[in-house]
C-alpha cells in the first residue's frame, strides 16, 4: 500500500511542499528532487569544501552592515556597476518590498511566479494577462503592450524565460519592447534562469542603464544553485527606484555564509560558465527524450527546466504521487498556476543519470 501524500501541504501554499515536509529528512535524502530549480553542478566541491572550513568562524560572526563589498564582488562577474545592485535575502524579499513599495497596480502574464501575486497589497492590484496553451504559452511582446496601455496600467511584469513556462524571449524583441515601452512608469523583468538560455547570456544587464524604467530582478538561488543561502539581487539605473528599495532593506539582510560565497564568485566564475552551459546540453537532452513519450507534450524552454502536459488523462497531481512514492522522484505540480490546468508538471533538468531514471519512469507509468 502506497504511503498517503499529504495533499493538504499543497494548499497552504502557492509553492510546493519541500520534500522535508513530504516524507522527512531522513526519506528526503533517498529522493531525487526534480521539483526545486536550482544548478546541479555548481558551486563546485572545492567551493563547498571552502565554505565548510569557514563555518565554525561564520556562523559566529555579523555579516556587514554595509552592502557595498558585496555589491563589488558581484558587480565583477556580472560586468555591471555597482552602485546600481541591490542584494537582498533572495529574489523573494526584493519582490516583496517591490510590490509593497512601487507597485499600485500592475500587469501580470498569467501563469506565473506566485510571489509577485501573492505579496501584493491588494490582489485586485494585479491585471491579469492569460497565456494561451495553444500557443505554448508564449507571451507576444505587442500584443501585451497594447493590453497594457489599453488597460491604462502604468506597471507591468516580463519574467524571461517564464515560470513555470520556460518560454525565451530573444534579447532583441526585449529591447524593442523596452524602446516602445518608455511611456509606461516601471517594467519589472525577472531573470532568474536567463543563463541558461545560451551562449552569451541574453540578459538586459548589458543595457540596462539605458532604460530608466527598467528594474531587473535575479534569483541567485536557480542559476548558481544556492537556495539555502537566500541570495537574490535587483538592478537599475533608475536612482528613485534605488533608493525606494534600499530605504526598505533590512541592516544585515545578507547573512555572513552568503556574503562569503559571493567573494568566491570571481575566481570560480569560469567554473560557473562550464557548470552553466553543461546543463543547458543536459536540458536539450532531456527535451529530446521527453519528445519521445506520447503521452506528453513537452513545451519549448530556456531555462534550466521543462514544463509539460500530460495528454494521456492522467492528472499532474497523480503523476506526481505516483512518481514519488513508487520511484522516488520527485516533479511540480502546477495545477495551482493561475491560467493553467491540471494536467502540467514542471521538471528541473539534475543531470543525465539522474534525468534519464525520470524518463524511464515516465515512460512505465504513461505507457498503462
């Protein structure tokens, strides 16, 4: 007999229960989480080794309550200036205070990343703009800002790929948004998985400055792998918008183990450009390998996961308890996604051995 899911876990949240809170530590250790997005090959040992030793004298120290060091060893890799970054304890904790501090009402494609829903101060302050299924989901730049202006709304959200979608919109139909959308007051682009969308990284950072409506958010958590540490960041060339966000930062919101790992980035930013464009091939791989189970429908992506729909009658949430719990693997859920069904789950490529015991429980499962 199956063990019971605790499906009541999936309510009290627009996320995803950690598999902690599923089975416990001791059950989570068997599984393989294909759920929780994050970089399977980076931070690299050595790099865990280093934090390791330092432990014991971090744990016991104060972080800085200045931002600018950090903001110097980030700037570094991801050629930025500086004195235009705002970290914050994960990309969550930005979106909170943006929406808190900028935002009255805003344009929303739909689905997406709960937290810029739920840490509205008002639902109703959100727009909502529904992808269409038919359309892969895909978000049509003019067509939105046309809704956009049409709706009157004076903010309006891109993440780029999209979550749970993973649809990639080229640089160059960003930048053409962004040079038709100057009349509209703030255009938050998301890109927490844009590195692994190719070679070179097609991220608005390198233009940024030239948008003094644009406010980036990144989520350090999914493209270096490092969700326990908290680290996100925001960045813009727009002063008030600093200045709204930075009055609103917590004193020490970047504890002492994470400050550390962003010195460790420029010495091991080649090992990250390796880990990165590793696991695009892995992704490519495992689209492969999805496109050849009838039963699905695996979406175009540029992130570092795959969202698909199960055509063969089975609901996501059976998938899921099924893979789990007779396999233990471990996929998303997204029945909860506003603008989507109950038939998509989303899975986080964790490398080809790993990817490859995914497939074949597929298979054996959609093949009944």
């Amino acid at each position: 007999m199956q063990p019971e899911m605790k499906r009541h876990l999936f309510y009290a949240t627009s996320h995803s229960p950690s598999l902690v809170e599923l089975v416990g530590f001791e059950r989570a250790r068997e599984i393989i989480d294909f759920c929780f997005i994050a970089n399977p090959y980076y931070p690299t040992p050595a790099m865990i080794q280093e934090l390791q030793a330092m432990l014991p004298t971090l744990i016991k120290s104060y972080p800085s309550s200045r931002p600018e060091q950090s903001q110097r060893h980030l700037a570094e890799v991801i050629r930025v200036n500086p004195e235009h970054l705002i970290i914050g304890n994960g990309a969550s904790e930005l979106i909170t205070i943006i929406q808190e501090r900028l935002i009255q009402t805003i344009a929303v494609p739909v689905p997406t990343f709960s937290e810029y829903l739920d840490k509205l101060r008002d639902r109703r302050s959100a727009e909502l703009f529904y992808l269409r299924r038919d359309k892969d989901y895909a978000l049509h730049l003019p067509d939105y800002l046309a809704w956009i202006r049409k709706q009157g709304l004076r903010a309006a959200l891109i993440i780029n790929p999209g979550n749970p979608t993973g649809q990639l919109l080229p640089l160059a139909e960003m930048r053409e948004f962004l040079e038709r959308a100057k009349d509209v007051d703030l255009i938050i682009v998301d890109e927490s998985f844009i590195d692994f969308a190719g070679d070179p990284v097609p991220s608005l950072l390198s233009c940024a400055d030239r948008y003094s409506n644009l406010l980036l958010v990144r989520s350090m958590s999914k493209h270096c792998g490092v969700p326990g540490l908290r680290l996100g960041y925001c960045y813009t060339a727009n002063l008030y918008l600093l200045n709204q966000l930075r009055r609103a930062i917590p004193v020490w919101n970047v504890n002492a183990l994470a400050e550390y790992f962003l010195s460790q980035l420029a010495k091991t930013d080649r090992d990250y450009h390796e880990a990165r464009r590793r696991l695009i091939d892995d992704v490519h791989a495992l689209k492969k390998e999805l496109d050849t189970i009838p039963a699905l429908t695996a979406y175009p992506t540029g992130a570092n996961f795959i969202l698909v729909r199960i055509e063969g009658g089975m609901i996501a949430g059976e998938l899921q308890h099924q893979l789990l719990f007779q396999h233990n693997l471990y996929v998303r859920d997204c029945s909860n996604k506003i603008g989507m069904d109950a038939y998509h789950v989303r899975i986080a490529s964790q490398g080809r051995d790993k990817d490859a015991l995914l497939v074949d429980a597929l298979r054996s499962l959609l093949a009944r």
